[in-house]
C-alpha cells in the first residue's frame, strides 16, 4: 500500500511496552470521572444534543454496520486477522470492548465487538466526513466512535502496540486515498450535510477571519462559488485550501527579530527551560525532547522554550516558516493514532495533558532551521498529527532557504496540533496567550538580542 504525504517507513514508535502492561492494574482508572471531553482534549467532537446520541451520520453508520454487513477492504481484513491470529491483540481488544461498554459516557454509540468495528470502519474509509447543518460537526468518527474504548487499561495498551499502530497506518492511508478522488467531494456541496452549506461556510468563514474583519469564505480562500464544489478537486483539496493573496500579510517584514504565526491555531501552553527526558504521560505540563524529536538534535535545545498551539477542523491547515533562514533537516516520526492516557493520573487525580502527550506520541514531522538572526540560531518546528487520517506533508527540501512566511508543509485531515522549540540563549517573549487563533504570519514572538 502506498504511503501517502512521507509517512515515514523509517520512524520508530515509542511503546513504552511497560507502561501498557503496568496501567492495566491501575486502580486510579474510573469510569465514573473519565469524560470524553477530557480524553479527547480540545478536538472538538461533539455529539447531538439528542438524548446524548451522536450525529445521525456516525448513527446511520452503526445501525449500517450492524444490519448489512459488508466485504471488508483488504487493510481491514488484513486488521481482523492480526486481531484473530495474535493473542496478545485479541485480548487486548476484547478486554477493552468489555471495559468499553462498562463506561458511564452517555454514549449510544457502542461497538460490539472487533468484526463490528471494522465493518463500521469499512463505511467510513469509502465516504468523506460530513458537516451537519444543525451544527453537529463530525469531522473525526474513528475518535468519537473509540472514544469510550481509548482511555480504558486495555485500549491504553492496544492503542500503544507497534502492530496495532501499522495496521492502522495502513487503513488511515486508504482512506487518505479516497479523500484524494473526485468521489470525495460529493458532500462538499450537500445542502444538509456538505461544508459549503450555509452553517459551514459561516463556521469557516469566522475561523479565517481576522482583526474584526467580516470576509466571506470565497474572499478568503482561493475557490469559486459559482461552479460545483467551489472548485475543488476533491475533500483533500478543500482541506488543504490555500488563502487568496494579501490575505495573511507577513508581519516586521525584513525585521528578523519579529517571528511569525506558523499555523492557524489556538495557543494551547508554553513552557521552558524543558528536558531531554520528562514524564510527559504523567505531568500536566511537562515535555521531553527525546521523545518529542528523537535523540540526534534533541540536545541541542534542553533547557529551551517550546510553544504548542492546536488546529481545529475549520482552520487552514498549511504550515509556513516562523524565521527566515535554511532548511537543515527534515524527518517524520511514525507514532501512535489513538492512543490516550486518560488512564493514567499524576497521583492526585489529576488526568494527563493531552496535547503534551501527542507532541511525544502521535505522528509528527519535524523540521529544523537554522535561522538568518543569529539571536536565534537553530530552531525546530514540529507538525503533530493527532487521530484519523494524521498525515504531515513537508514540502520543503533540505538545504533550501526560506522567507519568513514561505509555506513549508501542510496537514492532510485530521487533528492536529504544533510546536515551536527554541534554544536556551534565545531571549524571547511576547508569545500569544489565551483564547482565538494565532494568524500565520501575523506578529508571534519577539527576540531580543
């Protein structure tokens, strides 16, 4: 199967096999305080406000699933036998389905067993996610349908497995591939279901909005709304939509000092003076480089300054240079989809920060520039893929010079979050704080010589 947008062949996953095997006897683990809101952090999966159950498209799913079953895909046949022949996944899943539905979630939307799950998984890869115009948003099913499953002692462990995880890599990349065919954007253009319906376009619209501006989605986004889908090739194309020019000016334009949005984002946290190694799955704040970039440049930036900031399902998903300066390295990491610590607590009941823990685990990309200003030197950008289809496409070369504010790579569906990692000398202030997006290229942070 073909690996789409750099997925690396030559990444490692970061197991922490003993920690899998230790979080099963846990007795911190309750059903009673584990929410889906904080397991799933800030992704924003909402459910209908309809006796708790989720959007009717993950529900016409289910009850699909149930009632017509259906040849499965090869990835997913090829997933049902791992689950059937290994022992170890076999009972990982089964504990974690009985865990599962044990839960006091609320949610209506219960797996039955392995051969339920991939027959639901096997409608979702062959169909785009929707948008629903009462404002149900759905655009990750895989984690709203997991998530009762995720954060139980058994799918903690499944989700950690190496084997688990490549199965996955293999049935997220066709999905990927279907969301790359014209057949994608049929929803786009649905007037109950499809993103360019009025609500949608509303939601997208607010997302690329900036200073009070009151621009329309078109006037935003390189499109045309007077042909079929605005334009777009398929829902990847949407995904992947690119700003119209002068809508994201590039701010201190030669003053290198200024450094610039990288990603459309909310500011998520900051911290400094990090490690090479931290207990970042048991800390509510705390990173580890090791893990975070691998062991080859991580040196390079204990004691440093890391900034994460998240995306949303509405946001524009490119990234661009934050610095002026040359493209050192770059390298993916392959990592986990739907793993989750909630778990595991710090001992005092307090569950684990969860986009922390995704910057160390999920699917990352990294790419290290050695800034023009020398106040700055050798900074790392690091692109998280979180859950569904969680593929980083860089689409810049080692070697090349960028402008700050020269795209650099992008996101193709999923959620997805980001870091800045800035060395110890670097003397930095004016990071962004609280709620609303963080423009790219609009004014981010300051070096002070």
């Amino acid at each position: 199967m073909l690996n789409l947008w750099n997925r690396a062949n030559d990444g490692t996953i970061i197991a922490l096999g003993a920690l899998s095997i230790a979080v099963s006897a846990y007795a911190l683990y309750s059903n009673d305080h584990i929410s889906h809101k904080k397991l799933l952090g800030r992704l924003e999966i909402k459910q209908s406000v309809h006796d708790g159950d989720p959007v009717a498209w993950v529900w016409d799913i289910i009850t699909e699933a149930s009632e017509k079953p259906q040849e499965l895909h090869p990835t997913l046949q090829e997933f049902g036998n791992l689950i059937e022949t290994n022992d170890r996944i076999g009972l990982l899943f089964q504990s974690m389905f009985h865990q599962g539905h044990s839960t006091k979630s609320g949610n209506k939307a219960k797996i039955q067993d392995y051969q339920h799950m991939l027959q639901i998984f096997n409608r979702i890869i062959s169909r785009p996610p929707p948008f629903h115009s009462k404002g149900h948003q759905i655009g990750l099913p895989m984690a709203a349908l997991l998530r009762d499953y995720m954060a139980t002692p058994s799918g903690f462990a499944a989700f950690l497995d190496p084997e688990v995880n490549a199965i996955f890599q293999k049935v997220l990349d066709a999905w990927g591939e279907f969301l790359q065919t014209p057949e994608s954007a049929a929803t786009l253009d649905d007037p109950s279901k499809g993103w360019f319906s009025n609500s949608s376009l509303t939601a997208l619209a607010a997302s690329g909005n900036t200073n009070g501006s009151t621009y329309q989605f078109h006037e935003i986004f390189d499109c045309d709304p007077n042909v079929p889908y605005h334009g777009f090739r398929s829902w990847d194309d949407f995904f992947t939509r690119k700003f119209r020019d002068g809508m994201r000016p590039i701010a201190g334009g030669d003053d290198d000092n200024i450094i610039v949005g990288a990603c459309e984002a909310e500011p998520t946290q900051l911290a400094r003076d990090v490690k090479a190694q931290d207990t970042f799955w048991m800390k509510g704040r705390t990173y580890s480089l090791d893990q975070m970039l691998g062991t080859n440049y991580s040196g390079e930036f204990v004691g440093g300054t890391i900034y994460q900031g998240l995306l949303s399902a509405f946001n524009y998903h490119r990234w661009h240079a934050p610095v002026s300066g040359t493209i050192v390295k770059t390298y993916t990491i392959q990592g986990t989809y739907f793993s989750t610590p909630g778990a595991i607590d710090d001992g005092n009941g307090r569950l684990v920060n969860f986009p922390a823990y995704n910057s160390a685990m999920s699917t990352r990309s990294v790419t290290l520039i050695n800034a023009d200003n020398p106040a700055i030197g050798l900074m790392a950008f690091i692109a998280v893929g979180m859950v569904e289809v969680s593929s980083c496409e860089v689409t810049v070369q080692e070697g090349q010079h960028v402008k700050k504010g020269d795209e650099i790579g992008m996101f193709h569906y999923g959620g997805s979050t980001h870091c800045l990692i800035f060395k110890k000398e670097v003397n930095i202030t004016g990071f962004p704080e609280g709620a609303g997006n963080v423009a790219v290229g609009s004014r981010f942070a300051v070096v002070r010589p």
